[in-house]
C-alpha cells in the first residue's frame, strides 16, 4: 500500500534541529531590532547624546562581529538540512519529494511576499523561498562536489565585487533608482529628515505605508549588492551535505569534527569579523575599491562563526546529554516561522510610529534588553503553545496546504 504524503511527526523529529532553529531566531531578532529601532539612522552627534552610548557604542560593535550575518547563515543551513530531510523522508516512502518540497517552497514564497510586502522590508522568506527553487538541481551532486560548489558560492562576492569596481557599477543600482522614483511619488522625504520619517511625532499608518511602498526595492538592491544570493545558496548546500550525512541523528560519531570546526571557526572568525567591522567604519561600499577588503573578511567571518556556533550547541547537548537549559529552545524552533513574523509585529508596534514609537532615538542597551524580554516571552510562550497543540499556529496552516490533508491542531493527550 503506497504512503500518503504526510508532515514529520513529533516522534520523528530531532530535537537538536529545533534547538538550533530557537537559538538562530536570538541572533535574527537582535540583528533586526538594528533596522527596526532605526538605529542605522541616528545621526552620530544623536547617537552621543545618548544617556546609553558608552555601553552602545561597544555593543554595536560586538553586534556586528559576533551576530551580523551569523544567524541568517545558520537558518541557511538549517533550511538545506530540512531539504535533505524531505528528499529521504519522502523517498524511503516511495513518495516524490520535489512534489513536496516545491509546494512547501511556493506557500513560502507567499508568506514571504506578504511579510515583504505589507509588513517589513527586512524579510527573508522570500529570498530563501527563491533560491531554494535551484536548490534541486544539486541533488545529483556527491559529497565532495557539494562542499567545493558551497565554497566558491561563499566566496564569490569577492569576484563580483571585482567586477563592480573594475566596471564601476553597483549589482542593485536599477532597483535603488525604482525606490528613489517611488519616494518620490509617495512624498518621502530625501534630506536628512528621511531618517525619522517612521519615528516622527504624528508618524501613522500612511507613514508606515509609503515607506513599505519603496522597502522592498530597497530590500533587494541590498541584497544584489551584498551578493547574498550565492552566499545563502552556499549555506544550503552545506546543509543538504550534512543532511545528507544526517549527521543531526548521530551527533556523537562527530564529536572531532565539531572541535575542529568549534577551535577554527572562533580561531579565524573573530578577527576576520573584527576586521571586517574595522573597514565597515570606513563606509567605503563598492564600487569603492575599499570596500572589497569587507567583502573578504566578511566572508571568513561569517561561515566560520555560524559553524563554530552550530558546533558548540551540539557539543553542548552531546556533554550534558539533553539535561540541559537549551532543551527550552525546542519549542521555539519548532514553531519558527511563527516566532519569526511574530518579531516584527513587535518590532513594528514597539519602534514604529503607527504603534508605541519608541523607535528613532533610542540605542543597543535599550532595544536589546527589550529584545532579550521579548524572547524569553516567546521561550515561555512556546513551551506553553506545546503542551496542548501539536504545530505553531503558521506551521498547521503551512503543512496542511503543503500536503493537502487537514491535521489535528489540538494535542489529544491533553485539555485545557
């Protein structure tokens, strides 16, 4: 009797996946609470005047050395594990998996363009639910094949980047002049004051809605002229190597390689990350020939930090042999998705002027203590969510419509 297409069940999961997905979510929402907050546009002489600014100043710095780019390259490879994942679950079942998986991917990319479009330029579903349409075509691929293909994906940007600064042209230039052409349609301001225009007194909802307007075109223009697409695709095919090693269900048989890439990753990682903020201060982007030493030691701060953080989790878990505080991290993971849009309805109603309007004129200590608030809030929230349903609200509806049955949300083993 051939199998139905069916969603992994609690019992089949790996709760270190989880865990790793609640810990990448701490690093997202600290590294968004920067564009929320709207710190990347306080003047200098403002951020100074800060009661808070002896503590924000290194706080920003540590944030760009230790957080900046980490954690969306952990989801990465978090995401091509789970392709590996619905490649052998689906196959073992005589099931085809791309079927599965282009759903699961197309429902994202909705869910995605909505959080783009109508709620904060900042989304990443999008770009994750695009690239991963070409992830496939790597499927054939061995072992050895998908590492060397991974890395010259990551350090690509150091070719484009040539290229822009040869040529003199920036990858996202047509798509910045789009925004600038719809900010002017939309009356945004283009002087100093441009900064504020979603924290200025009286700021509400058509604020909030021109500025969306050219967001996105903003969005993607930085992400073609940061090179993110090859670097995010890199990451996902580590992800589908170690998936396909499944290395999440035999931890221990990697305890040497998890040291190795524990003792490198913070050995290389942390000064590349140092120098890499070090040229950020210059704020020479490309087609400034500067520019490309942030490039390269972006690169080699960037994957080794997420592999050495992905390493010490696991070599955590593998000591204290699941009793351990991290084991809280599970739940959240488990329902990411749900925890990740959930972020920016904080974000925008803490920061934006349309909610509370703190944003604008506050620094790191502020918006990272209440971040740190808000995510206790969701650890506590999804160990409660778990003990009478079985999926994260977004998850149930993202899993029914990807596998075309309707599941049980309620957990039967328990009553309210």
């Amino acid at each position: 009797m051939p199998y139905s297409p069916s969603p992994v069940l609690q019992n089949e999961r790996t709760d270190i996946l989880d865990i790793l997905r609640g810990f990448a979510l701490l690093g997202v929402m600290i590294d968004n609470l920067f564009g929320f907050s709207g710190w990347g546009f306080i003047t200098q002489p403002m951020r100074e005047s800060l009661a808070t600014w002896p503590a924000d100043g290194p706080l920003a710095m540590l944030e760009q050395v230790f957080i900046n780019g980490k954690f969306y390259s952990l989801f990465s490879l978090l995401f091509g594990i789970g392709f590996s994942i619905i490649l052998i679950r689906n196959e073992q079942r005589g099931i085809n998996p791309l079927k599965i998986f282009y759903r699961r991917l197309f429902i994202l990319l909705l869910i995605g363009a909505g959080h783009l479009f109508l709620l904060w330029e900042g989304d990443i579903l999008l770009l994750y639910a695009l690239i991963g349409f070409v992830l496939p075509l790597f499927r054939k691929c061995s072992d050895s094949n998908l590492l060397i293909i991974a890395t010259l994906l990551i350090f690509s940007p150091l070719l484009f980047d040539a290229f822009s600064i040869l040529f003199q042209y920036k990858n996202g230039g047509f798509l910045e002049s789009l925004a600038q052409s719809i900010d002017k349609k939309t009356g945004l301001p283009t002087d100093d004051s441009f900064g504020q225009y979603l924290y200025k007194d009286g700021a509400g909802w058509q604020e909030w809605r021109n500025w969306q307007a050219s967001g996105w075109a903003y969005r993607y223009a930085y992400i073609l002229d940061s090179n993110r697409i090859p670097k995010v695709l890199g990451m996902f095919l580590i992800g589908f190597w170690a998936g396909r090693k499944m290395i999440y269900t035999q931890l221990h048989n990697y305890t040497s390689l998890f040291k190795k890439l524990r003792f490198w990753g913070l050995l290389i990682g942390i000064p590349a990350g140092i120098a890499s903020f070090y040229f950020e201060f210059f704020q020479k982007k490309i087609p400034d020939p500067v520019g490309i030493f942030h490039t390269f030691f972006y690169a080699i701060s960037v994957v080794p930090l997420c592999l050495a953080y992905t390493s010490m989790i696991c070599l955590h878990w593998l000591k204290r042999k699941g009793n351990t505080p991290i084991k809280y991290l599970a739940p959240m993971g488990r329902m990411a998705l749900t925890n990740y849009l959930m972020q920016t309805v904080f974000g925008i109603g803490i920061y934006y002027g349309i909610g509370l309007g703190l944003g604008g004129n506050k620094g790191p200590v502020f918006f990272i203590s209440l971040g740190l608030v808000v995510y206790f809030f969701q650890i506590v929230y999804s160990n409660l969510w778990f003990r009478y349903f079985n999926y994260g609200p977004l998850e149930w509806i993202w899993r029914q419509l990807t596998y075309g049955k309707r599941l049980p949300l309620k957990n039967k083993t328990t009553t309210f």
